[in-house]
C-alpha cells in the first residue's frame, strides 16, 4: 500500500515554471518502484494539485519526471537518478524517440538492441556542465554534406558554443548566428519569400560535429514539415542578465528521433575510460531512420581521395553516408569501372547504394 509523507520541509507549498506552463503543488514523499523490483523508500516529488491549462489541461499527463542532473533538482532525494541510479545494472537511461503515437520509450539500466544499428558514441560532458547541471559538450562544426556551414569563433574570454541535450525541446534551438549561418549554407536566408525549398527525400544532410565524429541528420528530421522550406530550429539567444552569457545550441526531439541516446552517470565500469568519472551522452544510428554517424577522419580521406579526381564527388556524398555503418570496417564503391575496397570505414549496408560513374 502506498503511503504519501509530507518530507522534512513540512506541507510547503511550492511553484514551478517551467519553459511552457506552471504547476503549484505540495512537497510529499512516497515509496517509488520500477516494474516492483527496483524500489526506493523516501522519494520526494510535488504533487501537483493546480495546473495550467497550457500544456497540461490540453493534454493528458500522469506527470512530470525529471531526469536532469542532480545539481538542477531540489536535492538528492528529488533527483531520479541519484536515487534510482545505484539500483540499476547500470547508471544510465536510454531515450529512443519515434515521430508517431506509439512506439516510444525510456529504458533504465539497459538498452534495447533492436532500437539502433551499429555501436553506439560516447561524448563526455564538459566541465561547464557540473555547475549548469545540463547534459552538455561542446559543438565544433555544422555541416552541409560534406561543406562546413558553420564553426564556433573564440573570443578573448574563450566564449564557445556548447549543447544541451534535452528531451523536452521539441525542436533544435541555437543562437541567431548559428541559425543564421544555417539558413544561408542551406540556401534559405529568403525561406520567407519561399525562394529555396527543398524535397525532402533529396534534401542535403546536417551535420553535427562533436568529439570527433559528424552526426548526420536527414532532412525528414531537420525540417519541421514536409514542405522542404521551415527549419525545425527556432532561436534562442542568451540572457545578458544571466550568470553566463556563453551560447547554447539545444538538440531537442530533432536529434533524439535520429539518433537513439543515452544519458549515462559516471560509472568505474563504462567501456569509455573518459566517462568512468564523468557524465556521458551516447549516440547510435536509430533503427529505420536515415541518419549516420561519421568519423571526421574518415570524412577527410573521402575527401582527399575526391581531390586525386576519384569519383566520389560532393554530390554523391550522402550516397557514401548511406554505406557508412559501424559493426565492420570495410566500404565497397564501384570507382570508374574498378572495385575497391578501403579499411578506413565499415560495412556496406543491406540497401546500399553503389557509386558508378
């Protein structure tokens, strides 16, 4: 039987806004377990009892959980993870994101192998996330296919630009700059006058440079409809009357339907040395999506070997996306009428597409 406790601060009655609605409500606590096998006495969580109609009332929610670090919460006993993270047969929860009603889940502990193809990415979180609290790292470059659109400037106090992941964001967000250099290295600066759109079965790959690896996004997943012509990314400058004025991209629902990811605690047993004492974000090509993980050395020698007139060509480049996997490191093209085959990326995938010219 559950029993709801009011905690130590008594019936305090507490508000909380958040970036779409508000909700006022009690601080209680109660016994909390996963599937009745994984329990934990003492979990504290505000029971709501008013909130706002805008999103709540217009949707049906069994709730808020929040699995944010443990600095953005209230304490250790309202933190998800910092309570339940110790319990699980590893510290970590996995977000898998489809764009229809059913589908979607949020595994703890494990990852569900037919949810993604190919091994899965690590990228530590840096330091300014200790103290910001989100799951954070720097971002190097943005990509057009193969074409850098845009890349972070330093200025004489080291401002760089760093992203959130966060499953709350329904779009991608970013600065005006970012947004700005975006829309014109894919030729809709004018979107307003509709003078560019795009198919979006033949739109050009964005590219998400981070920790030494591009992550590409196709362009069912970057534009906000099917119209080719609006970006799903929105602005989002930040606040001079902030404690930090440092940039902030957000990779919202975009990245997490492309990608299945994994939000990882430190752990003295992870396979990744980097994040045995350091939080850490996974990144695996999501199953049935067009996305692709690829290495930046691996994007240099395609080139390299494009400037030595071999003909895999700046237009062909998602082509060779399309053959990128991580199980094997092998790639077969047809290169003039030669085969060869190079050690430096992997498997050719089922549904490859061979180059010919």
């Amino acid at each position: 039987m559950s029993i709801v406790q009011p905690t130590d601060q008594g019936q305090d009655v507490i508000h909380i806004q958040f970036g779409q609605g508000d909700v006022t409500g009690c601080l209680v606590t109660d016994t909390v377990c996963m599937e009745n096998s994984v329990c934990k006495e003492d979990f504290a969580f505000l029971a709501a009892d008013d909130l706002s109609q805008d999103p709540f009332g217009d949707n049906t929610f069994d709730g808020v959980l929040g699995l944010g670090r443990a600095t953005l919460a209230s304490g250790d006993a309202f933190s998800f993870m910092s309570m339940f993270g110790p319990l699980l047969t590893a510290p970590f929860f996995a977000v898998y994101l489809v764009d229809h009603f059913t589908g979607s889940e949020i595994t703890f502990g494990e990852v569900d192998p037919d949810q993604y193809e190919g091994e899965i990415i690590w990228i530590p979180c840096s330091p300014a996330s200790a103290e910001s609290g989100y799951w954070q790292f720097a971002i190097e470059r943005i990509y057009k296919d193969d074409q850098v659109i845009y890349e972070p400037t330093y200025d004489k106090q080291n401002q760089h630009l760093e992203v959130v992941v966060d499953t709350g964001t329904s779009l991608m967000a970013a600065p005006d700059a970012v947004v700005d250099s975006i829309e014109k290295g894919l030729n809709l600066a004018d979107v307003s006058e509709f003078t560019t759109c795009y198919e979006i079965s033949t739109s050009p790959r964005l590219g998400l440079e981070v920790g030494g690896y591009i992550f590409y996004m196709p362009g069912e997943e970057y534009f906000a409809d099917e119209s080719g012509c609006t970006l799903a990314l929105m602005r989002a400058n930040p606040d001079p009357n902030a404690d930090t004025t440092d940039p902030l991209m957000i990779f919202g629902d975009p990245i997490l339907r492309a990608f299945m990811t994994v939000f990882h605690l430190p752990d003295p047993n992870h396979v990744d040395p980097r994040c045995h004492d350091n939080h850490c974000v996974g990144f695996a090509k999501a199953k049935n999506t067009n996305s692709a993980i690829l290495r930046v050395e691996d994007r240099e020698y395609i080139l390299e070997q494009s400037s030595k007139r071999i003909n895999i060509f700046s237009s062909h480049f998602s082509d060779v996306l399309r053959l990128i996997s991580y199980q094997h490191r092998n790639i077969f093209c047809f290169i003039g009428k030669s085969f060869q085959k190079k050690s430096f990326l992997k498997r050719v995938t089922d549904n490859s597409t061979l180059i010919t010219n």
